[in-house]
C-alpha cells in the first residue's frame, strides 16, 4: 500500500485480523519510502474502545531517515490502524506486516504466513526414459537461484534464503534434499512446477508425470502432461497443491520431485526451470 503525503492529513491503513487481547503491543513491518523522506510514527488507534499501550518498531530497506515514538492507542479484536506523519514529503510504502505481538509474554499473537519463494534452475533434468518407469530429480545438484523480492516474499517462518525451500540434508533415498513447506502445520501449499521437454522421437506418443512425493508418508501428487506424436519438443507449467502436517514439516521428511512417461525414449529430455512454493494464509494465533 503506497501512502503519499499531500502535506495535511496524515495517512492511515489498517492491518485486520488481530485477536483480542489488552496489553503493550509491538507491530514489526517493513517499509520502503523515498531517500528523502522523514517518516514519524504519528499515532496507532481503531475504532473500538480497548485502551491499550502501543509501541511501534520497523526497519527501512533503503535508507530513508525514521523518526520512532511509544504512543498510546486502542487496539481491537478486528484492527490496529497505523497513522503516518510524512513530515516534508514525499511518500511510504507499506510492504509486509511480520508480526503483532504481546509485550511481557513473548507471545507472538498475529504473523504473516502468507508469501512465496520462486526458484530458478540450471542443470535440473532428466534423460533415457524407460516406459512407466519413474525417475527423481536430483535438486541438489543442481544450479539454483532465488528471484528478488517482490516476486519472493517469504513467509513469516521461512528462513530468507534457498534453505527455506529445500534442505539439502534431509532424506537420502532415493535422492538427498527435501522441498519443504513453511513449517505451519495445517498451512496449505501450491507448488508450481515449470519446465521444458526436448527431443522427443516424433513417433511417440503418450504422457508425462510430474510427480510430487514424500517419500516418508507415501502422500502423492501426480499431475498429467500430454505428448503427442506431432511434438517433439515443448514446454510444460503445472500447480501442485501439499498441506504442512506431521510428515512432512519435522526434519528428514519433505518432498521430492519425479517424472515417468508412458513410452520408452532413450533421447527424450525433461528440464525443470522453475519451482515456486506458494504458501497461502494462514495465521496461528
């Protein structure tokens, strides 16, 4: 949410959702503002009657001077609105909401859960396809780079970096490394797999499978991709839906990725360019 000062009222915008409880507040964001811009916290306050103490915490990522203060403003059961002060000018970009928490308890009460985590890959294939024979893709091995915010924007509990995707000393077998979710039990996850498949013998004609699976629980996913004798080469984008649960968040367990086709192909090569971890909200209260 951009807010841009007009240099007389001071901008508000409301984060939903909290649970009700009186106390001292701490509210962690992250912002982006123009180099020049002086921002003040001016005030915190809802529209329901709950006094309650509040003190605002944040960080820059791009050098703009911050002014903090403790101010005293209600909070509710449903928001806490934060008031900006631009000062002089310029303007404020409020980027993610981290965290809202408790004072004196060290309770976490509202976290962004929400977020996802793009992949991209060199050197992630497969080759010499036997028919309905599956194969795994070595992750590990393979060439990754995670694409910049704002295309990545990480969960609340995912740690900012690759190994918050994949864990390279999970599992073993078949291959080492796991994919994993953000660790939320009962947080849905879609997985999007991108991907390339090449010289393909033009008489073949048949099925691809992606195939999802953690090898612990035995929980598959399988999504189907079409060949026909026409195309010897194309290009593939599937969505692949996992729920974090106990089999699949605690260390070694995860997921690997795999692929069969329904045809014998001693040529045919399956490429993975991409994998996007989508976590959907959730928040744990």
């Amino acid at each position: 949410m951009r807010i841009i000062n007009d240099g007389v009222t001071d901008k508000v915008f409301t984060i939903n959702g909290l649970p009700y409880r009186k106390g001292l507040y701490e509210v962690y964001y992250n912002t982006e503002a123009d180099a020049s811009t002086t921002v003040g916290i001016r005030d915190i306050y809802s529209k329901i009657t709950l006094e309650s103490p509040i003190k605002v915490s944040h960080y820059n990522v791009n050098g703009a001077t911050f002014i903090d203060s403790n101010v005293f403003g209600l909070v509710s059961a449903l928001s806490v609105a934060l008031g900006f002060n631009l000062g002089g000018g310029g303007s404020v970009d409020i980027k993610t909401i981290n965290s809202v928490s408790l004072l004196g308890t060290g309770n976490i009460l509202w976290k962004n859960e929400a977020g996802q985590v793009k992949v991209n890959y060199t050197g992630l294939s497969l080759l010499n396809f036997t028919a309905e024979v599956s194969k795994t893709f070595n992750i590990a091995g393979a060439t990754s780079t995670v694409v910049a915010s704002p295309v990545t924007t990480y969960p609340y509990s995912t740690p900012n970096s690759y190994s918050g995707i994949f864990d390279s000393a999970r599992g073993t077998t078949p291959v080492a490394g796991r994919l994993i979710e953000n660790p939320i039990n009962g947080q849905a996850h879609i997985w999007r797999v991108q991907g390339t498949y090449a010289n393909k013998a033009a008489a073949n004609n048949g099925s691809l499978d992606l195939i999802l699976r953690n090898p612990v629980s035995g929980f598959t996913v399988v999504k189907g991709i079409t060949l026909p004798s026409n195309r010897t080469s194309g290009a593939f984008d599937e969505l692949m839906v996992t729920v974090a649960d106990g089999n699949s968040v605690p260390s070694p367990n995860g997921y690997i990725l795999e692929s069969r086709v329904s045809f014998t192909d001693a040529n045919l090569a399956i490429e993975i360019t991409s994998i996007t971890r989508l976590s959907n909200a959730k928040e744990p209260f």
